[in-house]
C-alpha cells in the first residue's frame, strides 16, 4: 500500500492491497481485499480510464458491509483496471486474461462484473483462473441482469416497508430515474403488484404520465434500442424535474449523488428505495428523514445482484437464488426500520452499524494466540 493510502485502514480492513501492471498489454489495476472475516471477498471488477486506489478501497469496503448486511459467507473486495473498457473486443480479452493470471494467487478474492466488465468478462475470469461470479448459464452462472436479481430485491426492501410508511404498494404511485436493468426489472415487479408507473428516464431525458405507463411498452422500446422518451404516453419533462414529481416511491437507478442538498427539497415521496450505488448525498439523506421521507440504503436494498452471486457461487439455483433474496433482504428491511423507529437514527447509520457488527463478531472467531 503507498504511504499516502495508509490513512485508509481501520479496524476492519484493508487486508490486503494489491497493485499489478504488465507494460506488454498495458494492464495497469489494483486489487482492494478489503475484510475476509466470513469467507473469501465477493467484490467487482472496474474497468474505467479514471479509477483509483482509494475508489477501490472505498468501494471494497461497501462491499464488505453489503455482504455481512446480507449474511453473507463471504467478505467485501474490488478491483479496477484502468482501461477505456469500450477497446476492441480481441484487445480487451487479453487485458482481462492478464488481470485474471495477475490475480490468481489472490485467493481469497472472487471477481464479479461491473463498470465496463460484463458475463462475457467474468467467464474470461473464470477460464483463467478457475473462479469468478456473474458468469453466463453455460459455465454455470444464474444471469443476474436476465433474471432481475436486483430489481426483486429492491421490490422486495419496498415490500418489508410497508407497515413502516402507510404504503401500500398495490396502489402507490412510483417514479424509476434509469429504465436499465435495475429500474425495468424494478419496475416489472412493481406493476404486477398493482402500482403506477408516473415518472420514468434514462440517459436521453424523462417522461412522466399521472395514469401511469405501459411498463411492457417501455421495456419493448427500451429492447429494441430506444429510449423511453420515444413513449407517446404522457409528456415530456426536463431530466432535472423528474425528482420533483409526486409519487409514493422514488427509485434511483442509474447515478451516484442525484438527490442531493440543492434539489431534496423538491421531493414529494413517501420512500426512496436506493436501486443505484450512493444516489443521494449525506446531507440530502439526513434532509429526507427530517421531512419524513424514508429512505432504503443502498447496500441493504439493492443487495439482490450479491446475493445471486453467491448463489450461483454455491452452486446453487436460479428459484434458490430468487428465494433467499427475497426472505435475505426482507429481514435486514424489518431489523433496520425496526431499530431506526426505536432509535430516531438514520437508515443508513443504522444499516452500517448493524453491518458492521456481524464483521466484527466474524473477526472475533479468528485465532488471537
Ligand atoms: P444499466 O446500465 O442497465 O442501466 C442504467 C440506466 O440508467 C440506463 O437506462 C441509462 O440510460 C440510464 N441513465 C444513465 N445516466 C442517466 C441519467 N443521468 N439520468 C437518467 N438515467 C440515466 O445499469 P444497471 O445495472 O441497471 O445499474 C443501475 C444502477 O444500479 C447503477 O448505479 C449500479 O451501480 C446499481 N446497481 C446495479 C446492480 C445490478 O445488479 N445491475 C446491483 C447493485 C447496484
């Protein structure tokens, strides 16, 4: 670990700190093995032109509480690669196979997709060197993305909530910013319980509609390269509105830090469910509470994609995975609200210390001779 980044370790982590490069292939990445106290690191590998190490780092660590608050046998890890992941197709294999032999000695860290890495990638992984998740159904993998793994836990979390916010989602009113894989699959699920799709966007702008959308509609022009704004239903609106449109539920999933101090106030929802990494900033969440408005962190509500992972890790199927997402996240959604109603903290700092303490107990069974 550079001198400099030594100011990141704390009591749970980094285990481990890794830099590789191969000038021959250009391959220039950082492996974070962030806390293996309840089994070998799950943990994405990145591939983008401006990562870091101390991203890396902060990133393995929302993977170490992520996969402890999901109860998990397995710690937090990440890993970057800094390359544009867009390079042609035969040059990014070879970056990716010397990744992989780089890493192979690593092994309490299993590599998993996202920024720039895809099944493709982890099935490039795992030729290599035996082991990766999120790979595709014919070495094995249960596909995270085709199946909605994240979107049914994130509808699930909204399930659990209930009772905690008189919502009732057979009727409730809910906006998705970012119709990918998350929000469609959210928004899918959602809509076969009976609520509204009222507000919807994705990279090419927003569109809102108070009788709500045909979700089908949306996802058939979204499969056939479109955009929701190619929809006739509703009406157009600026991209930056659509925070302030009227619903019972409002489902990041696409950016980080898209609720934030200047824009939370516009907000008119009784929950935000968290499908995307850190959407809202610290001081709009606290902002959100303040006024009432729940909110599902991250790392507890948009577990689903993880928890498949390991699944499919154990070998296990496509309905188990379905299942312990469901009954994984609905519990944490109880354990945490319960304790925000008794305790008046935030969901978040909740979620952290809760998470925070199974890491901990993991590590107390370790050998302190
Ligand atoms: P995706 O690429 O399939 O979808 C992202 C969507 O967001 C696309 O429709 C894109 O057009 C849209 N988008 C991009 N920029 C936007 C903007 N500025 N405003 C509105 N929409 C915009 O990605 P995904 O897999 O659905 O992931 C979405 C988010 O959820 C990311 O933050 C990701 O880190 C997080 N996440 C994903 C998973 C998973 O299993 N895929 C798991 C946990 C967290």
């Amino acid at each position: 670990m550079r001198m400099t980044e030594f100011a990141l370790a704390d009591d749970l982590g980094p285990e481990k700190y890794i830099e590789v490069t191969d000038p021959d292939i250009g391959l220039k990445a950082i492996v974070v093995v962030d806390n293996t106290a309840a089994g070998p690191a799950i943990g994405g590998t990145r591939m983008a032109i401006d990562v870091t190490g101390s991203e890396c780092f902060r990133l393995a660590r929302a993977m170490t509480l992520k996969n402890a608050m999901a109860g998990l046998a397995h710690g937090g890890a990440k890993s970057v690669i800094a390359a544009d992941p867009r390079m042609p197709a035969a040059q990014k294999s070879r970056l990716v196979n010397g990744f992989a032999r780089a890493i192979k000695d690593v092994r309490d860290y299993i590599p998993g997709p996202d920024m720039g890495t895809d099944e493709t990638t982890m099935a490039q992984v795992k030729a290599a060197i035996g082991r990766a998740v999120g790979l595709p159904r014919e070495v094995g993998g249960i596909p995270l993305d085709e199946i909605g793994a994240t979107g049914q836990g994130l509808v699930a979390a909204l399930q659990a909530a209930q009772p905690f916010c008189s919502l009732r989602l057979r009727d409730a009113a809910f906006v998705v910013q970012g119709f990918g894989s998350v929000g469609q699959h959210a928004a899918r699920l959602l809509g076969e319980l009976g609520a509204r799709l009222v507000g919807v966007s994705d990279s090419r702008g927003a569109r809102v509609s108070e009788a709500g959308f045909d979700i089908a509609a949306l996802r058939a022009i979204k499969a056939r390269g479109g955009s929701v704004i190619d929809h006739e239903d509703g009406e157009a609106i600026a991209a930056a509105e659509l925070v302030a449109v009227p619903c019972d539920v409002w489902i990041p999933a696409a950016r980080p830090d898209v609720i934030t101090a200047e824009n939370v106030a516009s907000m008119r929802t009784k929950v935000v469910a968290q499908g995307a990494n850190i959407p809202a900033t610290a001081a709009a969440e606290r902002a959100l509470a303040s006024n009432g408005t729940l909110v599902l962190p991250d790392f507890v509500a948009n577990a689903g994609g993880v928890i498949c992972a390991s699944v499919e890790f154990h070998n296990g199927s496509e309905q188990q995975a379905v299942r312990v997402i469901e009954e994984r996240i609905k519990r944490n959604v109880v354990e945490v609200l319960n304790r925000v109603e008794a305790t008046g903290d935030l969901p978040r700092d909740v979620a952290v210390a809760i998470a925070r303490a199974r890491v901990e107990r993991a590590m107390s069974f370790r050998f302190k001779g």
